[in-house]
C-alpha cells in the first residue's frame, strides 16, 4: 500500500481534478461550432470569392436570406397569386415588426417574377432578408406562419437554418456513435480477458481522456480560433476509443502475461519498460500525422488537427492511470478469470 501512495495516489487526484474542471469550464459545443465551426473553402477558390461577392451585395452582414417556398401539384392560378401578394404585402407592413429589411417576390415586376416562378407554374419562391439573430430559427417559423397560404404546401429554407439542421442531426449521430462505441469496445473487452473489469475500466481511462480533450479544443477554439468544425467530436470519439481500446489491449496484455510469473508492482515496470514504450513511440506517430493537418487549405481537414490534442491526453492518461488500476487491483483487474498462464494466440 505504501509503494502505491507513493507511487499513484497523486495520479488519481491530478486527473479526478483535471477532469471536473474540464466539466465545469467547457463551453456550449453547438453555440460554439454555429460560430467558428462552419466548413470553408480555400480563400483562393471560385466558390469562396463567388461568396465574398454575395456577402458584399448583402445589406447588412448581420442579414441573412429565409426563402418561402409555395407549391402546389397543378398550376398556381390567379387566386393563388392573389393570396400569395397578399401575404407579401402584410409583410411589408409589418416589417420592423419581424425584423425583415428586403422582400424580393413576384410583385417586384416581370423580370424578378421569372426567376421566382418555375417554369411549370408549379412553385414560387419568396426571399427575405432578416436581420440575423440568436432566435433566428424563431424569426423564420413566425415569417413563414404569417406567409402561409391556405391550399398550398409552404416550406421556409435558409443558409443558416439548414446549417444549424446539419448541426443538430451530428450532434444526434454523436450520442448513436459514443453509445454503439461503449457496446461494441465493452464486448470487444469481455471476449478478449474474459473479464468484467477491465471493460469498465478501459473505459474509464478514455472517457477521462475523452472529456479533457474536448474540453481543451473547444476552449482552444473560443479563446485562439483552433480549428474546429461538426465534425470535431466524431472525429474525437472515433480516434480516441478505438486507438485507446488497442493501447489497452496491448497493456493489460501484457501485464496479465507478467503476473503468471511475479506480483503486480514488478509486472507494472516491465509493462513500462515495453508496452508502455511501444504504446508512446505508435502515439506520437499518430499525434505527428494529425498535427500535419493543420498545413491543409480545406478547413474540414483542418479541423482533424484536434484529434492531435486528444491523442497527446490519451496517452497521458492511459500511460498513469492505467498504472494506478494495476497497481490497487492486481489480479482482481481480470476477476472471474484466474487463468495468467501464457497462452498461444488464438487463431480466430
């Protein structure tokens, strides 16, 4: 006991308290990634200064776009048409009301009719530029209420609320990805020790180092605009269980093969010596190949660079912590098993 208070106690107190902050001081991810996390071209592309002309005929850059769509499965007639200008122009009325600077629709003559207009007659396209808010998806569903035409289907569409949709739908595929992750790497665990307690606490450790390494960018990226996007989690939560699984695996391998043969605190130094070293050399080849990314143009590929912070945390955390568990449970880590004879390695 005294050789693992003197050894490990602080590691666990360190990363407990590591840990809370990270909880504590982590900022609102969604609001985060709506601001800094949009995928951009490079400056030098067509597309990006095509967007920069479009910005600039914009009114405001605090103005967005909401597009109305009306569609119906025959020809829009005369009475549509009525009802549609009819809705424009209570709009326009109430302008400051719904915080609306531009109307463009079919009652700004001929030629803007025919662009607003499909060729079969079929659908209509009303754009509003609204002044560009945090309640903006509130703004739009109010404009689209009072737009609505009884006896034809009205949809609402923008840049940024099919931004803050795309946003939304990975934040829902982040919750699938990490609970299927949990599953699979649990059972994964299971079949290779036989035991229920290393699953539990393989977890642990690249949970920790998951919360800390999320925490970190995103407070990287509000302070210093490090590079994040939608993607910036997934990208995490794949990296860091499933190369954090394999750290594991190789480490409590290891460490079960040394205890056939001696206790756990002479087990622990031999892992050291070679797992552990094995583990840090492969780590930093995988932190050296993500770092790399931060030389691309496409902001997508760049956003991958947090996968480097994450990965130098995981193998801080699963080169000490790991150490701490082995040295409290010894063989209790492989608990029902109490088979530490070296075997050959299965061939399925």
């Amino acid at each position: 006991m005294n050789w693992i208070r003197r050894n490990y106690v602080a590691t666990i107190i360190i990363w407990l308290f590591l840990t809370i902050v990270s909880v504590v001081t982590l900022p609102d991810i969604s609001a985060l990634i709506r601001q800094k996390g949009q995928v951009t071209l490079p400056a030098t592309s067509e597309s990006f200064q095509a967007y920069k002309l479009n910005k600039q005929m914009q009114i405001g850059e605090n103005s967005s776009s909401v597009v109305i769509v009306y569609h119906k499965e025959s020809k829009l007639n005369q009475e549509d048409q009525r009802k549609i200008n009819e809705r424009v122009k209570q709009l326009a009325r109430q302008k400051k009301n719904y915080q609306v600077n531009k109307i463009t629709s079919a009652l700004n003559g001929k030629e803007v009719a025919k662009q607003v207009i499909s060729r079969n007659q079929q659908t209509e396209l009303v754009n509003v530029d609204v002044e560009k808010t945090a309640n903006f998806d509130h703004q739009a569903q109010r404009i689209k209420r009072l737009l609505k035409v009884e006896g034809l289907q009205t949809y609402v569409t923008s840049d940024t609320l099919l931004a803050d949709e795309f946003s939304n739908t990975t934040e829902e595929g982040i919750k699938k990805t990490e609970v299927i992750a949990i599953i699979f790497i649990f059972i994964v665990l299971v079949l290779v020790f036989r035991s229920l307690i290393i699953p539990l606490v393989s977890l642990l450790n690249v949970g920790i180092a998951m919360i800390i390494s999320l925490s970190l960018v995103m407070n990287l990226a509000k302070y210093f605009n490090f590079p994040i996007s939608d993607f910036t989690q997934v990208f995490l939560v794949i990296i860091l269980f499933g190369i954090g699984t394999d750290y594991n695996i190789l480490l409590y391998d290891k460490f079960k093969e040394e205890l056939a043969n001696s206790n756990q605190y002479q087990a622990i130094n031999v892992v050291k010596a070679s797992a552990g070293r094995t583990i840090l050399y492969s780590g930093l080849s995988v932190f050296i190949g993500f770092a790399a990314l931060s030389f691309a143009k496409f902001s997508f590929y760049r956003s991958a660079v947090s996968c480097s912070v994450g990965v130098l945390v995981l193998l801080a955390v699963l080169l000490t912590l790991n150490y701490f568990f082995m040295a409290v449970l010894g063989r209790k880590l492989f608990w029902p098993s109490h088979n530490f004879k070296v075997q050959q390695s299965s061939q399925f």
